[in-house]
C-alpha cells in the first residue's frame, strides 16, 4: 500500500474542506449590510433530505460516487453499473432532534438488475413529522394528529456505452400536513404530485501509476406539477433540482482504495423577489425552471449563491470495512447550513452496516447530532451462497 501518497491525499482535502469553511465564513462576515436573507423555498422539502448514512458521512454527496442500493435519490444512472444483481436496504434517519424527539425519515430502497444492460429500481420514502395539537383561531385544542409525507419511486437505468449510464425515474409524492382540518377558514386537502427524473453517470478507468476511476454524474430530479393543500391557485413547486459533480477512486494496492468526490447543486424552481411575486406564483413548471436562473432581487450573482456545494472522501478496506468524512456548504443568505459529517461502515457477507454523524459549523443548528443507520442486504450473493 502507498501509504505516502494516501497520507498526502488526506491532509491535502482535509486542508482544503477546512480552508472552504473558513473562507466562506470571512465574506459572509464581510457582506454588505444591504444583503438580505432570500431563501428559495418548496413544497415538501423532504425530498431533498439525505436518506442513508453513506451518502450522509460524505457531506451529502452522492451523484458520481460508486454505485449502491441507495442510488434512487442521487443518480439512478448509476444502477446500471452495479456489481451485484438483486440488493435492497433500509435507512432511518431521527430528525431535528435537538428540537423534537418524534420526527423521522425513513427509507426502503432495492434494484434487480434486468441483464447486462438494463436495471430496474424502487424506493419508498416516508417522513413523519410526529404528534402536533391542532388548534382553532381561538386556541381551543382540535385534535392531536400525525402528519406525514411520502415518496414512491420507480426507475429504469440502461448501459448507453462501456463508460456511460442513464435513466429515468418516475415519482409519485403524497403529502398529507393538516389530516384535513379547516384552516384559517379554508377546508384543506392533502398535496400530490408526479414528477421525473433524468440522470446520466460516466466512468473511465485511468492508467495512472496509482490507477484510478474518474467518473461524473448528472440528475435532474422532481421536475413536476406544483402542490397544492388547499386549491390550485395556491399551488406550489416542488424542489426540481439540478445536481452533478465529479470522483475519482484511487486503487491503492489490493485492498485499499481512497475516493473524494464533490457535488453542486442548485434549485431549478424561481427565487423570491416581492417585485415579480404575481409573476412567479402564476409561472408554469417549465417556465419556473428556465427562470430559475433569472428571477432573483439581485441579479445572476444571487443565483449562484444558491448552489450548494458538498465535499466527500472515503477510504475502503477490502471492501468490507469504509471510513467517511465530508463537509456540506450554504451561503448563510440562502439557508446557512454548514457542517462536516462522519461516519464509517462494515460489511460482513451479505450484509452491510453504515452509521453517519452531523457536525453544525459555528452557529448552533436543529441539525446538530443528527444521526443516519442503514443496513443493506445482497440477495444475489446470498443466493449464490446457498446454491454452494
């Protein structure tokens, strides 16, 4: 094993994350006293929550990341270059539990691979937002309900080329907040969506002296029809996202490889801007995500300031043993979360074990110890065990 060169690599990213951090922080502190919080926000914003622990100890990063059973939510492309044929795996992650100790995000993922060329996924996402007592306009207790929201998920991933993957994804999206109550004088309704994704993902294996894996990666995810919980007038987008970014997985000897990878993403939905609020809430989901890029108060320079960027690096044993590291970042004027994640993972024959942890960075935040556990089961390798 080069272990020079793996020490060198580390200490150069992990400079680099913590130089990140530290810039970043420097211009906000520097930014005009004139700049004003903008947040672009959607409807179920659950959606964009990190659903498993080995994407969640990388800073969130997952679009060109070598693939596995939970690549539904970061590039479905990648399932077609999967090793295994039949996986499924479960995740759960507690939410803002240093708020609440009843929310959580739970996740089912599996994919069987057709032949070849072509593999099939689903996945079923369920976010339940606990206990809340409902209340009429003179405080007078309605009810204690369980809101929630869910996601189910279909995919096709096919072999385009040697070195090149795509697929699309269709979901259907059920978001039930007010179990139906009247609220502010107007009967309510649970929200529903269809929406699609379009992903590709690319590999080419480099000859290097230390040989290494590039690849890149490519989602457009949730393109679909606006929410609404009340009628359609008020209807809502929903977080249609562009993300993408570049890896690279260095094979350091026989059992050891190094990967770092990083992902950008942005909204493709319009930016909050008082002067135009008509002309956004009546724009059409297209015309809101080629706007996407032009509706903000200050110009292509805030647009930019919504992307965010995730940093992750991943060291494997054998491929039975996985330590994570990464760090996530937002322009404190477009949300402000910022924080390193860690976490590691084992696999023991057909079973695959990943914890995550969340570190906030400066200010304190609802995401501070949030945890993530997954366990993923190999069917094909069992399978394979049995026949001998």
């Amino acid at each position: 094993m080069n272990i020079s060169f793996l020490k060198r690599l580390f200490s150069l990213l992990l400079l680099l994350m913590v130089s990140y951090s530290i810039s970043y922080s420097q211009d906000d502190n520097g930014s005009s006293n004139n700049d004003k919080v903008n947040t672009v926000t959607t409807a179920v914003p659950f959606l964009m929550i990190t659903p498993d622990a080995r994407a969640g100890a990388m800073g969130d990063a997952g679009v060109s990341s070598t693939p596995d059973v939970f690549s539904m939510h970061w590039n479905p492309a990648k399932y077609a270059f999967t090793e295994s044929k039949f996986a499924a795996a479960l995740s759960y992650t507690p939410w803002l539990r240093n708020l609440v100790n009843d929310i959580g995000l739970s996740y089912l993922s599996g994919y069987y691979k057709i032949d070849e060329l072509q593999t099939i996924a689903a996945s079923l996402m369920y976010f339940s937002l606990g206990e809340i007592q409902f209340t009429d306009i003179n405080g007078l207790p309605m009810g204690t309900y369980k809101p929630n929201e869910m996601a189910i998920d279909f995919a096709y991933a096919r072999l385009l080329g040697e070195q090149l993957s795509g697929a699309i994804a269709v979901r259907y999206i059920y978001s039930d907040l007010t179990q139906g109550q009247v609220v502010e004088g107007m009967p309510t309704k649970p929200g529903r969506a269809v929406a699609a994704d379009v992903s590709a993902y690319y590999k080419n294996e480099l000859e290097w002296k230390t040989p290494a894996l590039f690849a890149f990666g490519f989602n457009i995810s949730n393109i679909g029809n606006k929410i609404s919980y009340t009628d359609d007038v008020n209807a809502n987008f929903i977080p249609i996202n562009l993300r993408l970014g570049p890896s690279m997985l260095f094979d350091l000897d026989d059992f050891n490889q190094f990967a770092v990878m990083v992902d950008m993403n942005k909204l493709l939905v319009p930016t909050p801007n008082p002067e135009r609020a008509e002309e956004i809430q009546n724009m059409s989901v297209v015309s809101g995500m080629f706007n996407s890029f032009s509706t903000a108060p200050g110009g292509f320079s805030e647009h930019l300031n919504e992307i965010t960027y995730s940093v992750g690096m991943e060291y494997l044993y054998d491929k039975q043993f996985a330590i994570r590291a990464g760090y996530f970042n937002e322009h404190r004027l477009k949300g402000n979360r910022k924080y390193f994640n860690m976490g590691f993972g084992l696999k023991y024959n057909v079973l695959a074990l990943d914890f995550s942890y969340l570190v906030p960075v400066g200010v304190l935040s609802p995401l501070q110890n949030t945890i993530r556990i997954s366990l993923s089961f190999d069917f094909h390798s069992y399978a394979v065990q049995q026949r001998q």
